[in-house]
C-alpha cells in the first residue's frame, strides 16, 4: 500500500493532502524519518501549513521519544483542510 501511495506522490507531487496522508501512514508505521521529509514537502510549497505542522510535531516526538507520543496526538482532521485547499487559489 505505501508503496503505490509514494508512487502517487511522485506523480502529484504538488498534492498536499495526499503528502500529509502519506506522511499519516508512514507515522503509523514508525517511520517519523521519512514522514518528516513528506511534511518538509508540504511546507515548502505551504509554508505554515497547519496540518503539516502538526504531524511534524508528532514525528519530532517520535525521534526523540517514541514511547512520548501521546494518544490522538497529531490526528488530522482531513475535512478542515480538503475545504481549507478548495478555497485557496494557490
């Protein structure tokens, strides 16, 4: 499955929401590392985007401490940002 997700990254790289879901999927995996480089995507074309910065959060929490990452910590709501993305015209 993250393999054809990555996969759909490298043809929409521009896509925010599919970026921050992978970097979801990856964080659900244990893979803060890599979830970091697709939120580090986001806010370069986002700069100050708010979901990217929330599971950049809870990747850096996962590096220094795996065991302190907290339940619901970093959840997105992918509805607030779907209409947040339809009304910018960037």
């Amino acid at each position: 499955m993250l393999r054809r997700l990555l996969d759909a990254v490298a043809a929409s790289p521009d896509d925010v929401s599919l970026r921050l879901y992978v970097a979801s999927v990856m964080l659900n995996r244990g893979e803060a590392t890599e979830a970091l480089e697709q939120c580090s995507a986001v806010l370069n074309h986002v700069p100050g985007h708010p979901g990217a910065i929330t599971l950049l959060r809870r990747a850096t929490g996962m590096l220094s401490d795996p065991a302190d990452v907290g339940e619901g910590y970093g959840e997105v709501n992918w509805a607030a940002y779907e209409e947040e993305l339809s009304s910018d015209p960037s």
